[in-house]
C-alpha cells in the first residue's frame, strides 16, 4: 500500500511540507507488540520524530495487535512505554 500523502501549509522554505503514513512495529516495554501508523514529514526520521512528541505522546492509526490480530482505529501511545519502534518501510 502506497502511503498517503496530505499537503502541509507553512514550511520554513516557502514550499508546502508533506505529511506520509508510515507503518510501524512498535514493541512495549511489557513485551505487548503491534503493528501500526504514524505520520511523517518527508524526509523525517522516526528516532526523533517519537523523541520530540509533546508530552511524550505519539498518535498511532491502523493498529493491529501482533497477538491477536485485534484491529483498533487510533490509539495514543506515551512513548515512555516503549521498548522498540521500527519502521517496516525504507522511507521512516
């Protein structure tokens, strides 16, 4: 699936910024794993994008639980409790 691109008003250059979906596996400090979606600005890293949240949170859509195969909308996670998040694209 192609990631969804939504233009973004404002950039520091003068040209407008993308915002992509990006899929994610995220690994919680109690072992609990999902597979999910964040958003991103081309060209930006998830290290730092998760490490400047404010207030530690971070909006994850698409969730689906590793164990159960669970589906659910959006969730929002603090990034305290995580132990692991790897992008499954090339992109993030």
């Amino acid at each position: 699936m192609a990631p969804s691109v939504v233009p973004i008003a404002g950039s520091h250059s003068g040209r407008p910024h993308s915002v992509k979906r990006r899929p994610v596996h995220f690994l919680l400090q109690d072992g609990t794993s999902f597979d999910g979606q964040v958003f991103l600005l081309d060209n930006q890293a998830l290290a730092p994008f998760i490490g400047t949240r404010k207030g530690g949170w971070v909006n994850v859509v698409d969730v689906v639980w590793r164990s159960t195969r669970a589906p659910l909308a959006h969730l929002v996670l603090q990034a305290s409790h995580l132990a692991l998040a790897v992008a499954l694209d090339a992109g993030a």
